[in-house]
C-alpha cells in the first residue's frame, strides 16, 4: 500500500512537470558524462604514466653524410673514433643507466614495422636514408636536460630528441582536458541542482492541496516528503542511464581511438569505465536527493 | 482535553496579540462554540490546538501532552489524533468520496483492509450512502462538508476541530451539518467549533466561549450567541 502510494504520487508528478524532468535529465546526464570522462582521462593520464615511464629514451641522433643539419656540414659523416668517444662520454655520465646503439639497418627495420600501412612512404625510403642514433636510457627520467645539453654540441651529433618532452606535451594536452571537462561538469551539477530544485519546488507547488491535507491529518514528514525526493531520484537516475551509455560510446570511440594511435599500449579498462559509471551515478543520486531535501525544507513547511 | 494556560500568541509584523493572556480548558466528550468577531483569535486557537502555531508565552496541552515539550518529530501524531473541518471543505478534486476520505487513511499508512472496512461505515454516518463514488464538483456543498466531516472522523479523533463549518452553506442545510457533529460528538469525540453563525449557535445550547481582541470576555455553558440576541 505505503508503496504503491508513494509511486503513483511519483509518476504523477514526473508527468505533470515532463519539461522541467526532461531538462533535469538532460542537464544531469551531460554533466555526469563529462565528469565521467574526466575521471577517466585521470585513469589514463595514470596508466600511461605507468607504461611509459620506464620506457622514455634520449635519442642521441648521429650525423650521416650530407647532412643538413649546421653541425653536421662538412664532416662527411660520424667517424668510428667520433662515435667510440661518444659513446665513452654518454657511458661516463652518472645519470645515464645504459646506452644502446641502433644502426641504419635496425632504424630502417623499426621503421618499416612501425609504417607498415604506408606503402609510399617504404618504397622511397632506403636503409642509407636512416640516421644511425644512440639510445639512451636515464636512471631517472627527469634528470634529461642536463644530459641533453651536454650532448647537444658534442662532434658527430647531429640532434638530440627526448621521448619525455613528448610525452609531456601529450600529457598536458590531457590534463588540459581533464580540467576543462571537470570544470564543465561542475558547472553543469550546480545548474541540475538548481534545475532540481525548482522542479521540486513546481511539484510542491502543483501538489500544496493534497500535503496540506497529508499533513491536517497527521502524515508523517518522511511521507509527505518521500515522493517529492523519489520525483528528484528517479530523474537522476535516468540522467545517470543516459550518462553511463555516453560514457561507453565514449570510451569505445574517443579512449580506444586514441589508442590506435599508441598501438593500444595502455588501453583504458571495462573496469575503470564500471567504476567511473557507478560513482557518476551515485554522485548523481546523492545531488538529485540533496537539492530536493533543501528545497523541500523551505517550500514544504511541516 | 485541550488546556489553555495563559497563553499570549503575537503574530510577527503585529503589534496586537492574536490572543492575549487566555486560559480556558475543554474537558473530553464536550461540545464548545468560538464565537466572536473576525480577527478575535478564533481561528489562532484552533492553529495553537494543531501546533501549526506556537504561543509566545502560557502552555498548552492538548490530549495530555504538552505542546511545547512535543518534538516536530512528534507534531504528526498529535495530529492524528485530532480532526479537522474548514469553511472550504479542502476535498480533492480529482478523488472521489471514497477515494479522499481513504486518502486520509492511506497517507498515515494504514493497510488496505482496514481501510475497506472503515471507510464506508463513515461515509454512513455522515448520511452520504449510496454516494461513495461521486466526485466532489458533483456533491451540493452540504455533500462536500460531510465527505470533509467523514475525512476528519475516519481515523476516530480525540478531538474535531471545525473552523466555521457552516460558513459556506444556506441556514437548511447547515442544520444538517449540525446533526451530524452532534453524531460525532455522542462517540465520545470532543467537538470545538468556531463560528459566526448565532442561529447555530442559539438552537444547540451548548458551551459558548467568547472572544473578542485576543481575549475571553464569556464564557458560559448552554449559552447561545451573544447576550444582545
């Protein structure tokens, strides 16, 4: 009886308001989305961190012959004493934990592996086009610029790149992401809440007649209440719903995307796309229940 | 029943007490008129009975609990065991006289059987047989007092409160009206209503409490409306 009570009051009242539910759906569904990927922007900032950050190198790039770069010109190439000291000083540098050589044949053959779609590219390039390099590995990969700039002028090199920088551009690129998301997203919360509210607020007004009797002949607070909150509840819920699948598409299309293009060395797990979705969900629930609560108290006097 | 100690009740943004320094007691099973002028703090008393107001000094007790000490918590209970009856009958328009008196059942969460069996049995009493599943803009406005009258008695109140009851219907069918309070007050319900109405008032010769600015200036058993009368 208590129950079926209760929801008949719920379903009327989620009717009469269908416009003011719709836009509490809709706001609450965007702004659990974008908190949603925010989260697991997070995550996947964590678990590229965790793949890369024992694989950076300094690629220590070796001049060829005929050379465009300015302090390559003229040499006619690295020599094998050039490239013998090199290696001593890189060898001899305490940050460095250890260095390996890569020469044009294995260039030519990483490259081909990591190009193997880009039939244009391979057929012009032969093995004499690609740089012989150092690869060198830091015990602490923050420790580059020192490194870096050590190397830079040495004779026979013709350009240094550090993996780091990269990642941390990209990394950055992300966390600008997270942020703008998060900041998106609380600012869409605080618009559902308010939203919620005066759904709340619509409902009680709609409804004064029937809780001015509930309360002449006694119901209690938690009974005049309790549809009001269910009203705020089930709309949170469903805009939960609709986030959960945003955040699928999401991650199946934006997240393993990206990924491609990192030949899915860090994929982002079902698992962290459950969790993020169940605590959207909650944190939806709870804003839904509380922004009723408040408002309840100020328009529903007991 | 209901005991009134001293108790002064000034309205915010007013200067003059609603009710000032009233002290009068109501014994169970007793039938009491409020009568007076509009603005003489009939309808504060009942609002004080309901604690849907608090005095601001005095006590009051209602049913042997004391207001002041009751928790909000507690207010619904109070009020389940009191009853009430207005001028605008306050029925639910798209509920039908069964429906809105069970509603009154329903939403202190009483089973469905209990209610089945309740609901007709005050629907007779208030003479409305054979009219169970009519809607209210169906009903004269007698009908609609008496679903009201039904609404309140449904869960057998301690105490019936009627705020001008009478006010909205012709003198015939307010006799009618009067008949079925009187029913309800021979259960043993104590019965206070609040009136305008002199002719009511002079036929039933029952108590008569007089206010007049906040205050009791009579109050006489077997009265009837005022002495110039």
């Amino acid at each position: 009886m208590r129950a079926n009570f209760i929801f008949s009051e719920v379903w009327i009242g989620l009717r009469r308001n269908l416009t003011m539910t719709i836009a509490v759906i809709v706001t609450v569904a965007i702004g659990m989305a974008l908190l949603g990927v925010g989260l697991m922007i997070n995550s996947q900032i964590s678990t590229m961190r965790d793949f890369w950050v024992g694989k950076v190198e300094i690629s220590v790039f070796l001049c060829k012959k005929n050379d465009a770069f300015p302090q390559c010109k003229g040499s006619g190439g690295v020599n094998p004493q050039e490239q013998a000291a090199l290696k001593a000083q890189i060898e001899s540098m305490p940050q460095v934990e250890r260095v390996e050589f890569e020469n044009a044949a294995k260039a030519y053959a990483n490259f081909r592996e990591q190009y193997k779609d880009n039939n244009v590219l391979l057929s012009v390039l032969q093995v004499s086009d690609m740089p012989e390099s150092f690869r060198v590995k830091l015990k602490n990969p923050g420790d580059y610029p020192a490194v870096i700039e050590s190397l830079k002028g040495a004779s026979g090199v013709s350009y240094v790149v550090n993996q780091q920088e990269i990642l941390d551009k990209f990394f950055g690129l992300l966390e600008r992401l997270r942020w703008a998301a998060l900041v998106v997203a609380i600012v869409l919360v605080f618009a559902a809440t308010l939203l919620i509210g005066n759904t709340v607020r619509l409902s009680a007004y709609n409804r004064r007649r029937e809780t001015g009797i509930m309360r002449l002949v006694g119901a209690s607070n938690l009974y005049i209440q309790l549809p009001f909150v269910m009203e705020g509840v089930i709309a949170g819920l469903i805009g939960g719903v609709v986030a959960a699948v945003m955040l699928i598409v999401s991650k199946v299309f934006l997240f393993d995307g990206v990924q491609l293009y990192l030949a899915n060395t860090s994929p982002l797990t079902w698992e962290t796309v459950a969790s993020t979705i169940s605590l959207t969900m909650v944190i939806g629930v709870l804003i839904c229940v509380l922004a009723s609560f408040v408002t309840l108290r100020r328009y529903l006097r007991v | 029943m209901i005991h009134f100690d001293n108790v002064t009740k000034v309205y915010a943004n007013q200067k003059r007490p609603a009710l000032d320094h009233v002290s009068v007691d109501v014994d169970k099973g007793e039938f009491v008129f409020l009568v007076g002028p509009s603005g003489s703090g009939k309808s504060t008393f009942l609002r004080l009975v309901l604690k849907e107001e608090r005095p601001d000094s005095g006590a009051i007790h209602v049913a042997g609990k004391d207001l002041a000490r009751l928790s909000n918590f507690k207010i619904p209970h109070l009020r389940r065991r009191i009853g009430c009856v207005f001028q605008d009958f306050r029925l639910l328009p798209n509920k039908n006289v069964y429906e809105n008196v069970a509603f009154a059942l329903e939403v202190i969460g009483k089973p469905r059987r209990f209610i089945r069996k309740v609901v007709p049995e005050v629907v007779e009493l208030v003479g409305l047989e054979g009219k169970a599943h009519r809607m209210p803009d169906e009903l004269s406005g007698g009908e609609q007092q008496r679903v009201a009258m039904a609404r309140a008695f449904v869960n057998r109140p301690m105490i019936l409160l009627a705020d001008e009851p009478t006010g909205n219907i012709d003198p015939a069918t307010s006799i009618g009206i009067m008949k079925v309070l009187d029913r309800i007050n021979r259960t043993g319900t104590t019965v206070v209503m609040a009136t305008h109405d002199a002719a009511i008032v002079d036929s039933m010769r029952k108590r008569v409490v007089e206010l007049e600015d906040g205050k009791i200036v009579r109050d006489q058993s077997r009265g009837v409306y005022g002495q110039a009368y």
